[in-house]
C-alpha cells in the first residue's frame, strides 16, 4: 500500500476550499439560488476544517483533531 501523504491531503481540502470560495454563481434565480449559495458556504466551511486539522495516522487509523471554537467547546 502506498504511503499515506497527509500534507497532501490538507493540501486538496485547502484547494477545494479556495475553489469554492472563487467559483462563480450559475444563473439561478430565487430558491434555487439560495440552495446553491448555502451548499456553497457549507461545503467551504466543509473543506476549511479538514485543510487546518490536525491531521495523523495512528496505528493504520486517520486521525483528525478539529478545534471547533477558540475553547472547543461551540460544537
């Protein structure tokens, strides 16, 4: 099995997160629209996460550690 790169993995997310954010809006008007706006925003809140976790693999099982809030505690 090939090594697993986890900077390359924070790397896509981050690159997912960054394509999100400079996407271009469809041509969708009123519901449709908004639908697409907040899978939008989610989806780079998503990617967001997973790009500055703290991320490592520990006895063959990927770890991620994700602060949620400045204490951790706003989940």
């Amino acid at each position: 099995m090939a090594t697993f790169d986890v900077q390359a993995f924070k790397d896509r997310f981050r690159q997912r997160a960054v394509a999100v954010e400079e996407r271009g809006i469809p041509p969708l008007e009123g519901e449709a629209r908004r639908r697409y706006i907040e899978a939008a925003q989610q989806d780079f809140v998503d990617f967001s996460l997973v790009a500055d976790a703290e991320v490592s693999v520990e006895d063959g099982t990927l770890v991620m550690r994700m602060p949620l809030g400045e204490d951790g505690a706003d989940a």
